[in-house]
C-alpha cells in the first residue's frame, strides 16, 4: 500500500486535526528563527508538500528568504509553486537525494517536516548524519515526528522522537526546541549546527519512503 497524499493532505482542513495542530507550532518555529535573522536567510525544505509549513510565513516575514522547496507530487509541487514568493524555487524531485537540492546548500534554516514518520530507523540516521554537510555554521533544522506506533516503520522500543532527538545530539546538534503533544500525536524539534559550515554532497541517498 501506499499513501494517498492528497488526501492526507485534507487532514489540513481541519483546524482540530493533528495535522493542523502540528502546523501551527511548526509555522512558529519557523518564524522565530526568521525573526531572529539577522542576514539573508538561505532556506531548504525536503518533502514540502504544498508548502504550507513554509510560505505564509515567507509571506508574513520582514526577513529576506531564499531557497528551494522539494517535493515528488507534481499537484502538491504546482501548488507550492503557484503561491511561493520571489526567491523561493519549487523543485519537483526526490528528496531523498541530495541531488535534489544539494546546490541549493548549505542551508541556514532547513525543514524536514513529514519525513521522519515515512522512513525506517537507519534512513533517520542517515540523514540526521548528512545534514551538517547541508548546513552553515549555527543553521538550524525544524523536524517533526509522529508517535504513531507500531504503525510507522520503527523498531525504537518506546517514543520514536526520542530516538531522533539522540541522533542529533550524536550527530553533534545543539536542541533548542522541542514541543510533545500527545493529544494531537506529533512531536516537533528545532535543532542547531554549532559546527563549521558544510560542503554539501552532490548526490547522496539519503531515504526511501517506506
């Protein structure tokens, strides 16, 4: 089976949804860091959908944003397109490659909102490892998770957040936010690269949906 992803989308028009729920904190954390800028900000979001984590904040934002949003769906990716703002690309690509948005690093703002959940443990790993090459120094990631177990490809005894939130603090990542809502069944994270500024691979795998 696979997912129907517009229909996953629908969850959205609903303002009691997880999904809208999760939204909501994800837009704020996204606007705190774009509050907080105090240059241009370079932005990369994988899997991005239509891009509502992302573009009404560009559009509410008095920051000067550019970068790339990569998503598979062609509808969702024209949607994107159709709405995104001056210096904002819509990319319909596999965002499991760093080919996909690779020359579009290293990132001061990177979202990975909607992945985790959809990808097995050693794919998380992979990509948490990646994502200081994507970064620059002191960029910042916005992830989120489900705690949709046993239905999401996990094998983490316990909630699967926490094994994403130990692999940053392997990787070297400082956290700066985490929000758990059990109720709506979403964690989300914001996570800093204190390191050197990367040099992104060109085309590294980094998942799969599952």
């Amino acid at each position: 089976m696979t997912r129907d992803w517009h229909e996953w989308h629908r969850h959205y028009d609903d303002p009691e949804s997880g999904l809208s729920r999760r939204l909501v904190v994800v837009r704020g954390a996204l606007q705190g860091l774009l509050d907080a800028a105090s240059a241009p900000v370079r932005l990369v979001s994988i899997c991005a959908g239509d891009g509502r984590d992302t573009i009404p904040v560009l559009d509410s934002s008095d920051a000067t944003v550019s970068g790339v949003l990569v998503e598979l769906d062609p509808e969702l990716a024209e949607r994107a397109r159709s709405a995104a703002p001056a210096g904002i690309e819509v990319r319909t690509a596999d965002a499991g490659t760093t080919a996909s948005y690779a020359d579009a690093c290293p990132a001061d703002v990177f979202l990975a909102c909607g992945v985790f959940g959809n990808v097995t443990d050693a794919d998380i790993a992979r990509t948490v490892a990646t994502l200081p090459l994507l970064l620059t120094s002191g960029g910042q990631v916005v992830w989120t998770r489900g705690n949709n177990v046993p239905l999401d490809p996990t094998s983490h005894q316990g909630d699967p957040a926490e094994l994403v939130r130990g692999l940053f603090a392997d990787a070297g990542f400082e956290e700066v936010a985490y929000v758990a809502d059990d109720a709506a069944g979403f964690r989300v994270g914001v996570h800093r690269w204190p390191g050197p500024t990367g040099t992104p691979p060109p085309d590294v795998q980094t998942f799969d949906f599952v």
